[in-house]
C-alpha cells in the first residue's frame, strides 16, 4: 500500500519530469525556428554582406502569365545593385596582383555610368582606398550625389563615343596612368574588359539562382551594359544544367545588341548618321544597351538564345505597374527585363520559371527615369504596358 507522501514525492517526480520535457521540447522548437529562419552569422566588414540576394515572387507577372516569374534582387546587395559584386572582385584580384596593397594608400578608377562607380567608392571607404569616377555629366542628380556623399573624386565629361579621348571610360584609364605615373598605386576597373566582372557571376551570382530554383528554370532575362552579368550567370547554368534554360537579353530601344543576338549585326537605326541623341544609346535608360562589343559580352554572347527589344514606354509603365501591384521599386534596366519576361512568357508553357535580374531600385532614378514613370496612371493594365 502506498501512502499519501509516496504519492506526493510520485507527483512531484512526474511535474519535474513533465517540466523537463516541455523546457526541451520548447528548446528544440526555438532552435527549429532559428534554424529555417536562417539568420545570418555575424560579418566581420561591409564587403561580407554581398551577394546571396533574395529572389522573390512577382506576384502580379506571375499571375497574369501562368509562368512562375521571380526577380533576383541584385538591389539588396550593401550598396543597392549587382555592381558591388563585379567592385569587389575587381579589388580582391588587384590586390592579388599588388596593384592595391590593403592598408596602404591606393585609388580605384572607373568610367562608369553610375553604379559600378557607387559599388566602388563604398568598397574603398571600407577597404582604405579611395575612389576617381569618370561618367557623362547626364548621368542622373541621384547617382552623382551619391557618389559626392561616399566621397569619391567625380569626374564629370561630356557625352561621346568609345573613339572619343575623353569618352568617361577612356577618362578613367587616363587619369589612372597619370597617377601611376607619379608613383601613386592606382588601378583601373575597366568593368567593360575586365574579367573579373563576369567571373564573379559565374561563381556567385548563377549557383545562388540555380540553388534558389531548385535547378527548376526555365528562361533567364538580363539586360547587358558591360555583359557580366547574363554571361556570367548564363555560362554558369547552361554548363550545370542537363535541361538548358532558354537565356534572353533584354534590350532599350537605340542598343545594338537586339540585331547582335537576334541577326548577328551589331548595328541599330539609330546608327545611321543624323539621328542619335545620345552618346550611347538612344534611350532614357540607364546602365543597360550599348553599340559596341565588349570582352565580357563577347565570352558569353554563345551562351544567349535570343534577344527582345524593349521601348521607353514600356519601360516606363512597367516601372508604375511593378510599385502599383507589387510594391516593388524598380530601376529603368529592371524594368526593362521584366518587360521581357512578360513577352517570353507567351512563348514558353504555362508553369515555367522565368528569372529575371533586378538590377537596382527606383530611388537611383527619381530625377530622370521616374520622373517620367510616376505620371503613369496608377489603375494600368499589363495589356496597356506591353502595348502590343
């Protein structure tokens, strides 16, 4: 017979037992929780937050289209767009070569017609360098005061063509020889040439939207100002892939590389003598579309399918329907891409996963790009964006 203090002592066991339990189930749930949440571990440097950028539903092209349309967005990198990657390695192999010693005086310089020169100035503020940025003197008041506020030397020229000495690209590697020249360490980006910019793709930026995907994707859609970024990451996934994605180069209006992918001539009407009214193309966009071939784009150019061209207009509109309907605030070149996955998307079956590069937001554009966007009216459809 058991008496009522063995019991009590039996009760009491059971409730220390039961708390135990409830103490580590409630343990395991937190670390479940903190585990699929996936927080980040503690950076030890700015530069450490670059790259493994979210790729998000585009609830509203998604939706309308049957395909599955994501955006990979490059905008979430530390300083707003896909340039801090290409900046980054930019450095690092400079350094590798000793071009630019960590922890000695050294500049970085670029011709640039904005974000590349951004991504740079708050990499040598972080790095100990200091950032020369040539680029035309149009570019928009946002990207210029950005690049005032982070502190780089702005070097502002006059609209021209690649041939002209003082195009900005040409600028830039002209006053980096200067300064070597007086002994100072200096390097120059050359984004265009350079193929640290599209390596960096191929080893970061594809294998992140492959792994996003689950190896699922159907099209892949970038626009190309220096070709980095859809040669990197189309090189990447059509040699990983056994179903090869269809790859699409969005381009503005005024760019050669429609005809270039599309008939295999770099040329655009707006070639023909009298009627350009700008220095590289013929377009209010900015960072995407240019008339001549690059080595970044010349090393991926076999890996890009076909190519669809994108008006101002459209761009414009799709800019107000993405903010509208998704809350997303877009650049011109992102934009421009999603054009083109709606396009696309009348082409491939219903379901397929189309990826898109969001390249940078809006609030790079206000003077310029949305100036014009934000008097779209509101309640447009995607027919009326289209336009076709």
């Amino acid at each position: 017979m058991v008496s009522f203090r063995d019991n009590s002592g039996s009760w009491k066991d059971a409730v220390s037992v039961l708390s135990i339990v409830v103490a580590c189930y409630s343990a395991y749930k937190y670390c479940r929780i903190v585990h699929k949440s996936k927080i980040p571990p503690v950076k030890t440097g700015v530069e450490e937050l670059i790259g493994n950028t979210p790729l998000v539903l585009i609830k509203s092209l998604s939706n309308a289209t049957g395909c599955n349309v994501y955006a990979k967005l490059e905008l979430c990198n530390p300083a707003g767009s896909a340039k801090d990657r290409v900046a980054y390695n930019v450095i690092k192999m400079a350094e590798e070569k000793g071009e630019l010693v960590r922890g000695k005086p050294g500049w970085v310089f670029e011709g640039t017609s904005g974000s590349t020169g951004i991504s740079i100035a708050m990499l040598c503020n972080a790095l100990g360098y200091k950032a020369h940025i040539s680029l035309p003197d149009d570019t928009s008041n946002e990207k210029l005061a950005l690049l005032e506020s982070l502190g780089a030397v702005v070097n502002k020229v006059k609209p021209a063509s690649i041939v002209d000495s003082n195009q900005y690209v040409n600028a830039a590697k002209k006053a980096c020889e200067l300064a070597v020249e007086k002994g100072e360490r200096g390097v120059f980006a050359d984004q265009f040439e350079n193929e640290a910019n599209w390596r960096i793709h191929y080893e970061t930026t594809g294998p992140e939207i492959y792994q996003q995907t689950g190896g699922k994707l159907g099209v892949f859609i970038a626009g190309c100002g220096t070709g980095g970024t859809i040669t990197g990451v189309s090189r990447f996934l059509k040699e990983k892939m056994k179903k090869k994605p269809l790859v699409v180069l969005a381009d503005p209006q005024g760019s050669g590389f429609y005809n270039r992918i599309n008939y295999g001539v770099m040329y655009d009407i707006v070639e023909k003598e009298g009627t350009r009214r700008r220095h590289q193309v013929d377009t209010i966009v900015e960072g995407i579309g240019l008339n001549r071939i690059t080595r970044n784009f010349q090393l991926g150019e076999v890996y890009i399918d076909e190519s669809v061209r994108v008006t101002d207009d459209q761009a414009l509109r799709m800019a107000k329907f993405l903010m509208v309907n998704d809350g997303i605030f877009t650049g011109s070149s992102t934009a421009i891409n999603a054009v083109a996955a709606v396009k696309m998307a009348k082409k491939v079956q219903p379901g397929t996963t189309i990826v898109i590069i969001a390249c940078d937001a809006g609030s790079r554009h206000l003077s310029k790009f949305w100036k014009l966007a934000k008097e779209v009216d509101s309640n447009i459809t995607l027919e009326q964006v289209i336009g076709e």
